[in-house]
C-alpha cells in the first residue's frame, strides 16, 4: 500500500479558505448567521468553515463569494 495514503491530511487550504473567510465577512460586518442566512446554509455552516471543520463543494464555495462579492479565487488566495 501506498505510504502516502497513510500520512495524515494538512489541511492547508480549508485554513487559507477559513481566514479568508473571516476576515472579509468582518470587514463587511456580517454575522456568521447572516452570512449563512444570506447563503441559504443552516446557521451553524459558516462557524463550521471559519473553524476548518466543513470541507465544502465548489457550488458552496461560489455561494459564499457571490454573498461576500468577491471571486471565489478571492476565498483561496494568499
């Protein structure tokens, strides 16, 4: 079996995507439940995000760049 298979996961970019996140919904003043209501994800997903707890789809990561008004390279990046 692989090696690789067995090392355990970082999760670098859920962490990037986690800060990003944060950040730019504090800049904007926008509750993590508002974010979520704004989202249509249950209250508690954003928290999930911002705590690298979720690994979200593609299709969720572009619902909450469209709600933040950002691209979603924006969510990802440095």
């Amino acid at each position: 079996m692989d090696e690789s298979v067995n090392k355990e996961f970082d999760s670098w970019l859920r962490r990037r995507l986690a800060d990003n996140v944060r950040r730019l919904r504090q800049e904007r003043e926008i509750s993590q439940e508002g974010l979520s209501a704004n989202c249509g994800f249950h209250r508690t997903y954003i928290s999930q995000i911002e705590r690298v707890r979720a690994n979200l789809t593609l299709d969720n990561l572009q619902r909450i760049a469209e709600a933040l008004q950002v691209e979603p390279s924006t969510l990802l990046a440095p």
